[in-house]
C-alpha cells in the first residue's frame, strides 16, 4: 500500500546522494544500491522508514525517499523526448483525468504520459496506448512495470490510421508529428464532449493542428503553453536558476461535438449529423 | 458514474454559448438555465450525448459539455484568490497525489485546492482541510458539494497552530500568509520523506519560508514558479494573447527527514533524532 | 540643452500627481496643466529644478520630472499598434543603431519607432520613414514635432513597394503586415552587412517570413521575443504583477550578404553575384 | 567613419564561419585571422564590401560583417558577469540615455554597459565609470580601446563610499552588490529628477533596495525583469530554442527628488528641504 511510511519489499524508492544525485530503484531481496560513494544493500531497508538517512559501507550518507511522479518521469528510461511534469500536471486537469476514466493516447513513445495517466486513472479506470514502433513500446511496458502500473495499460502496436478500437473514451492525447491527421479516428473514439489533447514542438505544426480543427468536429479550441521557472534557494542569496527549459512543445486542447438539435440557418453541424437528430 | 456519454440528473453539466460564455451547473429535476439568449429545461436534457449542440426557447444555440476541473476551479463561487489550474497540475505531481493518499491541507479557503485533491485521491483517499475562517469553510463545503466530492473531505475549523490531528499522511500543503510557522506542525503530520508543498506571493515570504526550511528537519527544498502563456485560434492569425496572468504565487516544496543512522562528525541531525537511532 | 537641470521653455515635462498619473506636456508661455486636482501655471515653474514637487491652484502634489524615452513612447499620440519600449531598446542594440546612423524604417505608423531612431541617430544621423497612409504618417510627424526631434527625420508618403531612394543605409526595420514582399527593395537599400529587423505578431508571419529570409541574400536569420515583467513594489510585500504583456510580436533581425569571392561547388551564390566578383 | 559600406584599416570586423562561430577583430596592416578553417590575411579585407563571402587559404568560406552593439558585448573579453543586450537596450531607454548626456556607472566591471552608453551618448556625451578593483577596471579599458570608445568615458579606481565627482549627472547606474549603501552618493551626483538605474541578481536585495528606495529621495519605483527567448529558424520546424536564460538580474529604476513647495500636512520631504523651498 502506498501510504505506508516504511520500506518493503516491492517498493520503489529514490536514493538521493550528498550531491543531490538520485538514483530510482525498485527494492529486491538481496539487491543493492552501487554508486561511487559506496553500496547500500537492500535487505537492511526493510521497515525503516522514508525520509531515513542511511550510511553506504563507506561512511558516506544517503537519503531514502518514496519518488513523486515528477522523480518517477525525470527518471525514466527513454529514447524519445518525454513531456516534461510541467505540462503533465496541467494536461492532467485540462483533460478532466480523474480516477475511474478510460483514456486513449498515441503514440506511447518511452512511456511518460502513459505512466502518469495510469497513476491518476487507479485501478478502476484503463489508459489505451498506441504506438507502431515497436521498441519504443517494448522501453514503455519496461518503464511501467517498474513503475508497477502496467496492470492499468493496455498496449497496442498499431498505426493510429488504422483507427482505435475503443469508442466512447474520456479523452485521448495525440503525442504525434502529425496529428492533425488522425482527427477523424480521434473524433470516432471519443464519446460526445470528450477531451482532445495534442502537443506539438514547432509553429508550424500549431499552424496545420489548428486551421484541421476549426471545424464542424471541434470545439472551445485552445493553444496554451507552460514555462517552469526554478529558483536557486541558498538562504539570502534566492534567485532564479540562470538558464531553464525555454520549450516543450504547445498543447492543444479541444472538445467533440456530437452533434445537435436543427437550428434555422445554421452551418455549424454537417448533413449526416443533422439527419442524426431528427428521431 | 462520470464516464457515461449521456446526461443523467445529478450530473454537472458545463453549457457554453455562442460567445464563448460558460455556465456550470448541476442537473436537477425540473430545473432550467437561465441565460440573456433564452431558457434550457433541465428534464429535456437527460439522456442527450455530452458535446451536443441545445437550442434556447430563442432558438439560440447552447453547447453542453462535461466539466473538466479546469472548468470546475475557473467557476468556484470563491471569495479569495484561488490556485490556478496551471499550477494544481503541478503541485499534483510534485507531492506524488494519487488515488488512495490520504492529504492534509491548510488553509481550506474557497476550496479549489481541496477540490482538485478530493478528485484525485478517488473515493479510497481521504483530504483533510484545516480552516479558521467559519465564511470560507461554507463556501469551500458549499463547491465541494457542487462538485460531489465532500465525502472525500473532512474540514476542520481551527488555528493550525494547534496542531493536526493525522499522523503519516502522505503529503501536506499550507496555503497561508506565514506558512513558516507552522512547519513543526506538518512536520509532525507528515510520515516519513513526505511532501510538503507551499504557496506565497511575495519574494519577502519565500525568503523567509526557505530560510526556515534549511534545516536539520527538511530535505530537497525547491522553489518555482509557472507561467502560462495562451494563445489566441484564429486560423492564419495565430498569436499569443495581447495578456497574461503574470504571477499567480511562488510553489515551495520539501521533503520531510525522519532521521537516520548515526554519521560520525555529523551535523544534520538533532541530538533527539540521533538517539532515537542506537536502538 | 537637454541635460540643463532647471525647466525652460520649450522642454518636454511630464508631470505625475499622486496616484502616479502621467501627464506628459512642452512648456508654452502662458500654457497650464489642467487636472481634476487643480491647474498648474507653465510659467510659474521656469527655472525651477526638475524632480520638484509643485501644488495646484488647490494644494494638491504634483511632480516634475524629465520624460525618459520610455515615458515618450508610452504618451505618444497613437491610432495603431505601438512597437513597446522593451523591444524598442534591444532593436536599437540588435541593429546597431548609434550617432551618426542612417536607417530606413517602414510603415512608420504613429512614429514610436521613428522617434526613437531619431533619438539615437542624433543630430548627425537620418532616419528615412516611408508610409503610404496620408493620416498615419501626420500623426507621427506630429509626434515627432512635439519630442523635437523632426529635423532627424525624412518622412516618405509611399507604398514601398515602389522600393527606397536610399542606398547603403546602416539597418533597416520593417514594421509591415507583409514584409517578405518587400525583402528585395531592402536589399537594394542596405549597405554590405546591413542590418534588417522586422516584428510581425503572429506565427503564421513568422513561418513566411523565415522561409524567404532563408536564401543567398541573407544571413544570420534569428527570431527573438522579449517578455517583460514588472513588480510590485510596496516594502514587505513585493511580488510581480498580477497581469502582463504577454505578446507584442516576434522580432526578427537578419544581416545582408553582399556576394564573395568564388567558391568550387558553391551553391550559397546566385549567378549573377558569382559573376561580378570575378574582376 | 562607422556608416562606410566597405572594410578600412582600424575597423572593428565579425568573421562568422560556416558553424556560425564569430570572431570579432579589429583591423591592422599585416595582421591575420587565424581558425581551424584557414587563415585570412587583413590587407586582402580593404576595400572589400561588408557582407562579403571570403574564403581562407584551405578554401573554406568566412563572411564579414561590421558587428551590432549587441556581437561587441557577447564577444567582451570578461571576468565577470556582463550585463546582457536585452538589460541593456531597456536600460538605454528608462534612463533616457542619448547623444550628448552625462552619465555615471559603478562598477565598471568587464565594460559592457560602460561602452553601450558610450556608444549612445555619442562624442558630445561622457560617461564617468567608478570600480575599486584594477584589474576589472585595466579589463573594461582595454574593451573600450578595442571598440575604439575609450575618449567617451572617464575611469575612476575609487570605492564610491568616497562619492562621485561628478554633479547634475542625468542618469546614475548601480551595478554593485549592495547598491542601498550608495544611494546618497548617487543622489548628491543626480540632477533633479535625474534617472537612477540598478541591477541585482537575488530577490533579497531587491527586497532590501526597494525598502531603501521608499523615501523622500526617489520617486517612481520600478522593479522589471526582461526574458528573451531565442527561436530556431529552420523553415518548416520554427520552435523556441529548448533552452533560454532564465535570468541576469532585477533591474531596478528610480527619479530623483529635488525638493518641492511647502505643502500643508504633508510627510514626503524632509525638514532640510522643505527650508530650502521657502526662499
């Protein structure tokens, strides 16, 4: 359980050294923690409590913390440019992600967002990942289970042109160079008012992603993007860091339309939808 | 249940007009909304898909949406300065929130933060909200209704000065103008490596916050700030809107130290913490 | 003069009361500063010491303090966008721009950038500015009149499509919707090396315009924003503001290239350039 | 003279090779520029157009440019932090720096600042720049001989505790780590109204200048901050640049107050200037 204040088998905990160095690791019978400053062996841990200062058999000391999931994402293994928790946190409560939700993402890439829906969807609701590459894939389940949240994901190898095989999603996040070419599947997948997610690297794709979805399809288009400031925290001497992450990337959000009751004169809706809402 | 794609009574419904006017409300039996473009009846609603398109008894088109929590904080009924939905998402991942933790925060004061924890934590957590102000509480308990989500909460009124009444929770926010000196309290809240997170305005708060934080009793002490930058949609005029929220307030977070093995000439630890170890 | 520490006629004053009103006027015999706190006679403050603080006819505070460049451009008569001194200054340092400079400015719409160039140049440079609105290009002169500074200026009523009548002018700036269209009339106009700055507000101007810019006739193409913040400054409780600028346009700045001497295999030169360098 | 389109002996050059590495030289008879690339001979340069494609005696290509203010500050030799060019434009224009003004700085540090407002206030303008360190001030002399800016400024190796020479200055720059200590000096050495600059890096002396500034001296308080944010400009994948400066230092501003007329009740002016009004 998650909560409890003391080390047990299973767990993952952050290791953080003099220097401030981390080091994430799940906690195996007879495993050990190696770094330059000495070794730590695993089977002492038990049952001491987080937040403990252990000692290495050089003398040296070294933290114990249970990770957040910003430590968790900071640390994964990847191959491919994560999204950084800045803009998870926020795409978390843009998509309305609560615990219970079934949620579509694509593509999976080293895991990041996957990880992170997964933590906030519980053990009631399910994160479907798509992904074509098949490596990338193999790194994702990887980084789940450490993380122990690969019961909550399901895993699929495919090019999202082929569609998505759930309907009626939450929401569903395109991490894609192109999106904008996916809205049909996208829009099939989700269930009416559901929540659109993209993010995009460069202005020109901003460009293309917004013009495809000022249409009937999409509503309450929204381009937004955060920058995290952090501060060097020596007492009397607060400032700053003197460089930061200057770009992610730009989320996108937008809501399905489902359709609607006939308006006089409007052009909002297409034929088929109007059709739709006359029984 | 949230996930379903059809509007129920009881559900919190987000209607949106043709100027981009929201309006959030819960569905109630022989209710209506009310708007300067006509009237909507609640009971011809149910059953309708999420995401359609209404039409007012002026024949003026209303859109009807689920909420995302976004939506929900940007509409509290608040008579404070509330904690933006840029930064909730982070403080989310920075304190390691998920379904199941149990969180104490203090002050309640319209209740956004206390909302955003109480859906996160899903109904198996538990959020414990410290308030002296008997106003602020009732408005915060009046939201978390609106919201369904006050059986998740448990409110106190009280000076936090005198203490909370958990132990080993997993993370620990102060929302307040002098959060320094409260720090032996959530010391004694939180369990071991625990969370703790804080928000302030001023530059003059965070010096003081972070000299009493650099101590024997915290670890890991960050400060940062986040800044969202929207943009205006209109398709071949895409551009940053002309102004933006410029300072919403300063996040600090630390982790909480339970002590640990003795270290020969060292200096971090208490004389009380290091004889709670020889045994 | 200007840096005489007492008023003349003659001078810009800008007069600020005590909710930090600004009230920026040029001292006329006779004339008066009229406020809802009172009137101020011009001629009752000839010879008295700037940053003085002076009273209304009704016992009210009013200060007296020489306009900065900053105070100018922010009072400036305006029925169009004004470029923001934040970005006015790092022109001025990305262009080069110091006495003596000639520079080419278009559209000089209500002459904010106008006025500054004239400022730097100083009584030796010139500063060319071309705009083919009859009604823009009086209000800048106007501007300029009053900052004293219209005989640094030559003012062009014309399209500038037409191109420039100067050459080997030291930078130019284009402060255009359209600028790409007019890459080539710059060209002609500038001096070896020359300095080309332009701001245009939005993404999709910037796509374009660095496509065009990115030929043989350019070089060292950067695309720039600046965002200033500012704070409040009450003792004890200093913070940034809460709302800001938060977009006034991209800046982009380029350098002429002016031909070479061949090079085997070279395609960075057009024919004709490559040909003119062979004697 | 600067505005000549073609290279002479005494001007100061930017080579940029084919990675954009710059070199910044100034031209003499027999001298040469020595790279990885090749060697380039000064007596080929004159005459020659700026802008010009080159190429070093191994063939490969260098340009020639006549550099901004803006490549003389970044190539400064230094050692110490400079003030960057996004602080220095706006600082030119809050303290209504132009040709012909009288200017004081201390320190002088490396000279960056010493030789933009050189550069600005022309041949009719003089800057007095105060450093108590020789071998910072022996570093900022040579900069200005480099730039051929030396005869604008007058140095000082003096402790400004000592005070200024200098009276009636139009603008007074702070670039010291306690800039509260000085703030007499600087407004003996002021004229009335006269522009007070500063630049410190942590929030802590901000928070102490800014209580130093509210008195009856200073008038109009201003704490800004300038972010610029670079972009890469390939066509097609325009983006932020992934990493930017997140900061250089607060940049404080304030005007001198001279005195005033008696006012009933009033509190802002000291008794010895309120005696010095009466006759």
């Amino acid at each position: 359980m998650q909560n409890e204040p003391t080390v047990a088998y299973g767990d993952q905990v952050l290791f953080v050294n003099r220097e401030r160095k981390t080091f994430l690791r799940r906690i195996k019978p007879g495993g050990r923690l190696q770094t330059h400053q000495g070794v730590i062996l695993y089977d002492d841990l038990i049952g001491l409590p987080f937040g403990y200062r252990l000692q290495t058999h050089l003398g040296e000391p070294v933290w114990m913390l249970r990770p957040s999931l910003d430590d968790v994402i900071l640390n994964l293994r990847r191959e491919s440019q994560i999204i950084y928790p800045k803009d998870l946190g926020y795409i978390l409560l843009k998509l309305g992600i609560q615990p219970g939700c079934r949620v579509i993402e694509a593509g999976t890439g080293c895991g990041g967002l996957t990880l992170t829906l997964a933590a906030m969807v519980g053990p009631e609701g399910m994160v479907y990942s798509y992904e074509r590459r098949e490596k990338m894939q193999a790194i994702a389940q990887d980084n789940l289970r450490l993380a122990g949240l690969d019961s909550r994901v399901t895993f699929f190898l495919r090019d999202v042109a082929e569609g998505f095989d759930q309907e009626d999603v939450h929401a569903l996040f395109l991490d894609m160079h192109n999106p904008w070419e996916f809205l049909g599947q996208a829009h099939r997948a989700l269930q009416g008012g559901g929540f659109l997610g993209a993010l995009v690297p460069t202005i020109n794709q901003v460009a293309v992603l917004v013009d495809a979805l000022h249409s009937e399809q999409w509503f309450m288009v929204e381009v937004e993007e955060l920058l995290l400031r952090q501060y060097k925290t020596s007492p009397g001497r607060i400032r700053p860091e003197d460089q930061m992450v200057a770009h992610t990337g730009y989320l996108i959000f937008a809501r399905k339309l489902a359709g609607g009751v006939p308006l006089a004169g409007d052009r909002t809706l297409e034929e088929g939808d109007e059709g739709a809402m006359q029984d």
